[in-house]
C-alpha cells in the first residue's frame, strides 16, 4: 500500500514538472513586473484559500453570569453587576477581504482545520485594570495604537455581540484593540419597548467602559460604532464624555457613527445633540428607509426616528447624515436586498482615510 501511494506521488510530481516546464515564462520583465504568471498565483491561493483565524476581542458587560465556564452560555440576559474581559472568536476567510491584518490582537494558524463560521471559543475574565493592561501590551508594536468600541443594537445575545463584533472588525480590517459592550437585551423581538429600558440603564457601566479607554490605556484614537438601538446609550454617553473628561482625552474620539440608529429625532436633536457640539469628534449617521431594523422600530413606536430619511427634515448641525437606503446597512451579513456598497465599507474607507469602499459584501 505505500509503494502504491509513493509511485502515486510520483506521478503526480511529474505532471506538474512537466505542465510548468510547457508553460511559457512572463514574456518580458516589465510584464514580470507587472503580473505574476498564473502558476504563481494559483500556489499562493493554495497556501491561502481557507485559512483558520481568530481574534481576540475586550468586553465590559452589566449581564449577569450564569455560573457555567461553557463560552457560549456565560451570561444571561439579566441585569448584572458589570464584567470585564476578553474572548477569542474564529473568523472565516473571505477571499473579498483576504487574511486578517498581522497585529498583536489577531491570532492566524494555518496548522488547524479551516472554518466556516465564526465561532465564540472562549471567555477570559479580568478585572477593569487587568483588561487596560493587556489592552497596553499589545499596543507595545502598534504604532496606531487604535481602539473601536462596538455597541449593538436590540435582540441580540452576548454570544451573538462577540460574533459581530468579530465580524464588524474583519470587515473593517481594523488593525488595533476591539471592544464591545454587551447590555443585557432579551434576546425577543416581541421585548422591544423592555430593551430600550435596559439600553437606558446600561449608561453608567458604558460610561465606566469608555472612560477607562480613554484614560487608562495608551490608546491614540477611538472609534465608536453604535447599531440600531444600541446607538441610544452610545450617544448619550458620548455626551456626557463632554463634561466628565479633559481635553486631551476628549480628542482621542476621532469618529462616532451610528448605523440606523433607532432614537427618537426630536430626542436626539433638542436633548443629545447640544451636548456634542463642540467636540474635535466628527459624528456620522448612516439613515435608510429599507432596514429590516428600522420597520420593526416602527411597528412598535410612532415619530420619527434618527435613521429616518425624508426630505422635510432639518439638517442637524454638526451632524453628517448619510441616506444609505441603497446600500446594505445589515453588519451581520444578511442580505436584505441589491445594494450599492455596503455601510462597513464606508465606515472603513473613512478609517482609513480611502476615497471609496475599499470591498463591498
């Protein structure tokens, strides 16, 4: 049976040998220069085509644990005193976006099986300091020393914010510390109106969270992403950041966006929105009137909501509005229709300071 599988090999070995010995070389060296021949391609994608990745993510959370060690069933969906931590998640390979940035926050192997989900492995507990400790060694060779911090939105567990938080970052191809904070949502549609209770409640601990990256790390620049109705505490706490930090680290929030954020207008306007101005932050809201979030919004609220595109409506000064009703506004990959472009592409081109979305899902 070995001889069998040696001289199988062997062939095999020989047709190749021989299928590149025929092929003709790059003609010249500017076309070498130019484009590798297509052998050389296809032996990188070889060695690249489905990759097992993971990232290492930071959390605070005001859920309360269960007692259990399984990853995916730590917390509940009830209200806690808050946690910190960190968890390592698996991120699939997509070939539109290629492996992740090398980064101290990134982990690739190519010596375990590929995946084809990402998947919540593991939950490290630590105290505040312990997490702004590890968050500071592994900025010790990144010279952005950047943070995002994640806020979802409603109807999601904790085991789904680590996913999508993952997911959030890969897209983005964030190359720094990510965060998320994880408020006890129900995890039902029909909890809507309880949700945005709890998203009200969860303002003291994200305030705590916030504060904490921004004075106790050595973190340069922090980007706020809030979704649907997580952009409700996320930007009320924003505004508190105003009156609570000093200057220098008031300047280190570079850009708050808010992904159809599920707000009431008036709320926003005439209670949040004067707390903000004045700040170096720019503030980006990315409105539609086709997200599936947006409509079950309104199925249980009346009244405009910030996401909310109409054209009798005031601008908002020192708000940047974005009508993104043609483009895909879903971060967790669902396709709600044919778009053009997608939200994640134009939060990381501005990141990135790129003229256009660098990819679109």
């Amino acid at each position: 049976m070995k001889k069998k599988h040696q001289s199988y090999n062997i062939v095999i070995a020989l047709f190749f040998i021989a299928l590149l010995t025929a092929l003709p070389a790059c003609s010249s060296k500017k076309q070498a220069e130019s484009s590798e021949c297509w052998y050389t391609k296809f032996a990188n994608n070889l060695s690249t085509a489905d990759p097992y990745q993971e990232i290492e993510l930071f959390y605070a959370s005001n859920r309360a644990t269960t007692g259990k060690t399984i990853a995916t069933d730590y917390y509940t969906d009830k209200n806690g005193p808050i946690t910190w931590g960190s968890c390592s998640v698996t991120v699939p390979y997509d070939e539109k976006m290629g492996s992740l940035q090398k980064s101290n926050f990134t982990i690739r192997s190519f010596d375990k099986s590929s995946v084809g989900n990402y998947g919540l492995l593991d939950i490290r507990a630590l105290p505040m300091r312990g997490m702004s400790d590890n968050i500071d060694m592994r900025f010790a060779d990144n010279s952005e020393k950047a943070t995002l911090v994640f806020v979802p939105g409603y109807n999601i567990s904790f085991e789904e914010t680590a996913l999508l938080t993952a997911r959030v970052s890969y897209k983005l191809q964030f190359n720094g510390a990510t965060l998320f904070y994880s408020w006890p949502t129900s995890g039902a549609k029909l909890d809507y109106i309880s949700d945005e209770q709890t998203a009200k409640n969860a303002r003291p601990q994200l305030l705590e969270l916030l504060t904490e990256v921004a004075t106790k790390t050595d973190t340069n620049a922090i980007y706020l992403v809030g979704h649907s109705m997580g952009c409700l505490p996320l930007s009320e706490v924003f505004a508190d950041l105003k009156s609570s930090l000093d200057p220098d680290d008031m300047a280190k929030f570079i850009d708050l966006f808010l992904i159809t954020p599920d707000i009431n207008r008036n709320v926003f306007t005439n209670k949040i929105m004067p707390s903000m101005v004045g700040t170096e932050t720019k503030i980006t809201v990315y409105g539609s009137n086709r997200d599936k979030g947006m409509k079950e919004s309104h199925s249980q609220r009346a009244g405009v909501r910030l996401a909310d595109v109409k054209k009798d409506l005031a601008p908002i000064q020192g708000l940047r509005f974005v009508n993104a009703t043609s483009m895909e506004t879903s971060i967790d990959g669902t396709k709600y229709y044919n778009k053009k472009g997608t939200v994640l592409g134009a939060i990381s081109a501005t990141i990135h300071k790129e003229e256009q979305c660098p990819y679109s899902q």
